[in-house]
C-alpha cells in the first residue's frame, strides 16, 4: 500500500507537485495520467527516492521511504525513456543488474523468450532500436517478481504485437495480486489494462476512480472524451 | 559499493582512453629514461610533467565520466542501491584506473632500467604516490562539479577553469601578491596559501624528499624552515589526504540532495 500525504516538490521556481495526497490499495492496475508536465513522472520518482520532496510523507506499506533504499528490493521500475550504458551486451547487462540486486532469478529467460530478443542477446545496447531497448527494458523490470510495479510509458517504441504481449503480461502479473502503477498517453491501452485511474493537474489529484466514475462525472459517453473534457474545462 | 566500484571500474578498463593514458605514460617513461640515462633526472623531470598532467587528466575524466556514465547512474538509482554508494563506487572506479593506469605505465619502464637497485626507488614511488593523490583529489572535484551542473559544457568548462587556476594561475597570483606586500613578512602567509592547492602542495612534498634546496622555491624554502623535512612531509601527506576527504564527503552530500 502506498500513502502519499501533503507532498510538495519544486524545481526552481517552477512548483510540480502542490501538496499530492493520495493512496493507493494493494492489488491492482492503477493508471496515473495527466498533461504533459502535470507532475506523473516527478510523483513516480519521488516514490522510488529518485526525486526528493520538499515536504510531505511517503509511506510504503506502513514505512516512511525517507532515508530508506532497502524498500526499492519490493520495486520494479520501468523508466520512461530507455537509456542503457552503450557498451555492454544485452547479456551483461541483465547479468550485472542481477547481480547489483543480488537476485538469482531465471524469469529473464521467459521474458526474453516473450519478447523474442533471444538474437540480440550478445549485441551492444548502443546498437538497438527504440523499440528493442523498451524491450529489453521490460524485461529488467518485470524479471524479479517485486510486489509494486511501476511502469512510465511502457509502450513507447513498442510494435503491435509486442504490445499485445505486454498486455498480456501485465495482466498475469495482476492476477499475481501485485500493484502496478503506470502512466501512458495512449487511452485506448489505458481503458483496455487499467482498474483504477488517478488523475493529475496542475500539481494535484483532479480525479481518482474507476472508468466508468470518470465517465458519470464528465457526462461523456467514452473515455477518450471523459479525459479531453477534463483538460479543456481546466484550460478553458 | 564495491560492486558499483568493481563495474566502473570495468567499463573503464574497456575504453580506448585507459589504453591511450597508460601508453601515453608508457612512452613518456621509456623516452625519459633513454634520453636522461639517470634516474634522479628522470624522476625530476617526470614530477614537472605529472604535477601538472594529471590533474588535468583527473578532472577531465572525472567530468566526462559523469556525463558519460548518466543513464547508468539513472538505472542504479531505481535499484536497491544506496545512493552515497552509487557515486562513491563509480568516483573511485574512475580514480584507482587512472592511477593504475599511471602507476603502470610508468611503473613498468622504470623497473624494467632497474629502479629496485638503485637508490632513487623511494623517489619515485613517492612520484606515483602524489600522483595518485593527485587522482584521488581532482577526480573528487570533478565530480562535485559535474553534481552540480546538469549542463555539460558548463560543467566541462568550470573543470578546465579549475584546472587552469590550480595549476596556472594561483601561482601567478600567489606570486604577485609576494612581490606586491614584500615588506611585510610573509611566511604565514605562504604556508597557508600552498595548503590551499593541492599541486603546490604535491610539489612541495616530492621536492622536500628529492632534497634539492635550488628547485624547492620560496614556499618550498618556507616549509622547509618551518617545519624542516620530516615534520615538513608529515605535514603536506595530511593535508593532502584531506584534500581528498573532504571533497569525497560533498560528493555523498550533493548526492543524496539531488533530485533526477
């Protein structure tokens, strides 16, 4: 379970978050969305302790992440954009984040097999494509079966079928009973993954809830419109 | 941290720069000793050269390392890793291959003339001692520069003035401000201002030991009259050894304040 109280973050003059609260229940997939620079990513990494807050709480499962980098052992991270060291093989790099995490796990082997990157296995990462690095990126991410996901723009640079497999592999993770957080600007993927939807603008929780709440609150008849008649309400 | 340590230090053996630093040194020692054919000569010589190389170099690998190695760090940083761990293994992974890479290359022409028989070896490994000090320190201020400015041609920018002022011009400066107050008595005020660079300082402590009164200058003279040549030695290896301490500390502080 995640608690987040009163969180404030400021990166020079420009205020991202303005006192966030929000929690999120165990189990589930809960899709964080918003504008552009509503603050998604800042409140992600503020949960990993990549950002630190002004002010304001985190609490994971009962225990402030303040100070803390032990907890970050119950998390998987997908960042945003997937940028690896260039010099090192596919191979070595899952090899070496097993190791910094010092984590046996075979799920790699899987995950590779899903993904189909067996071919790129010995080749550099500064070699790949955009959409095989994101690849290769799920597969840091999901190979060590952490109980909080969390996922920031999974399926950038991801072909049809990839995507299809990613669905499907997010949702065998929910039926894990894990909790996964992910942001994304493509609705349809939202609407099809997503349980729960929290809603960033301007610094703040605008909406939490499910699909069907969004859609009786903004009187819209399909999700898509639910969102850009939140938007342009806000920008009006 | 040592593993962070063990895969900097990894990927750095693997760059082209390491090879280009330790051949570099390879050849500046072999030239040396094949045009000198004496070893206190060469290790004078070699001491002018790495007073002022590597800094230089330590700062610039130390920047570029940084900026380099971002993405990694971004990757570390989502791991159950702790943070002062992530950038004190990666600052000292940058470090001890430079130094390896000098006391290497250096190290293997010098043994090869036959430094363990003759009586300049503490000379010279005192030599690759300062030289790795002088690693140890400027990659840390690299560091803490490259913390500091998420721009790269500014941080790239403030290390070279760094440099340059460490290695140029405060000495200009220290100069001109002797010949300026002359009337005055100035041995206190020397004493501190060599504290106050680490490449003066590293000068003063491979010449105290070379014992050579002609090229130990005016704050060598100092040091040497003021605290004679063994306290003198003690002295400069302590404040030396802060100046790598106290760098390595705001590199942890800056750290753990950053957001990415």
């Amino acid at each position: 379970m995640i608690e987040i109280k009163e969180l404030h973050k400021r990166f020079g003059k420009n205020e991202v978050l303005k006192g966030l609260d929000l929690t999120i229940n165990e189990g589930g997939i809960f899709a964080v969305l918003g504008p552009n620079g509503s603050g998604k990513t800042t409140l992600i990494k503020s949960i990993l302790g990549m950002v630190i807050p002004q002010s304001g709480t985190i609490n994971l499962n009962g225990k402030t992440i303040k100070k803390d980098w032990a907890y970050r052992k119950g998390i998987d991270y997908l960042p945003q954009i997937a940028n690896f060291p260039n010099n090192l093989s596919v191979k070595e790099l899952i090899k070496m984040i097993k190791d910094l995490r010092a984590n046996n796990t075979n799920k790699d082997e899987e995950l590779i097999k899903l993904f189909k990157l067996d071919e790129f296995l010995n080749k550099k990462l500064g070699n790949l494509s955009g959409g095989t690095k994101q690849k290769v990126n799920l597969v840091l991410t999901f190979m060590f079966d952490s109980p909080l996901v969390i996922l920031d723009e999974p399926t950038t640079g991801l072909d049809p079928i990839s995507l299809i497999r990613l669905k499907d592999l997010i949702n065998k993770e929910k039926a894990k009973g894990k909790t996964i957080l992910i942001t994304s600007h493509i609705m349809s993927f939202v609407e099809e993954v997503a349980d729960e939807i929290v809603f960033l603008l301007e610094g703040v929780i605008y909406f939490k809830g499910t699909i069907p709440e969004l859609k009786t609150k903004t009187e819209q008849p399909d999700f898509e419109h639910a969102i850009a008649s939140i938007l342009t309400d806000s920008y009006a | 941290m040592l593993k962070i340590l063990k895969y900097s230090f990894y990927d750095l053996m693997r760059s082209r720069w390491s090879y280009v630093y330790f051949f570099f040194y390879l050849l500046l020692g072999v030239v040396l000793l094949f045009l000198n054919n004496n070893l206190s000569k060469a290790v004078i010589t070699l001491m002018n050269v790495i007073i002022t190389l590597v800094p230089l170099i330590g700062t610039i690998f130390g920047v570029m390392y940084y900026y380099n190695s971002k993405e990694f760090t971004e990757l570390l940083l989502a791991q159950p890793i702790k943070r002062s761990s992530i950038f004190i293994g990666q600052y000292l992974g940058v470090a001890l291959s430079l130094s390896m890479s000098l006391i290497l290359g250096l190290g293997l022409p010098f043994v090869f003339y036959g430094i363990f028989k003759s009586n300049a070896i503490w000379d010279f490994t005192l030599l690759l001692v300062t030289g790795t000090f002088l690693t140890l320190i400027f990659t840390a201020l690299a560091f803490n520069i490259a913390l500091s400015n998420e721009n790269k041609i500014k941080g790239f920018g403030y290390a070279i003035l760094l440099w340059l002022f460490l290695a140029v011009i405060y000495d200009g400066i220290f100069l001109m401000s002797l010949v300026f107050f002359e009337d005055y008595p100035l041995d206190k005020f020397s004493l501190i201002g060599s504290m106050f660079n680490p490449i003066d300082l590293s000068r003063i402590l491979i010449l105290l030991k070379l014992d050579i009164s002609a090229l130990l200058g005016y704050t060598g003279a100092v040091f040497k009259k003021f605290f004679g040549t063994n306290f003198g030695f003690i002295v400069s290896s302590v404040v030396l050894t802060l100046w790598v301490i106290i760098p390595t500390y705001f590199i942890k502080r800056k750290a753990g304040r950053k957001d990415f």
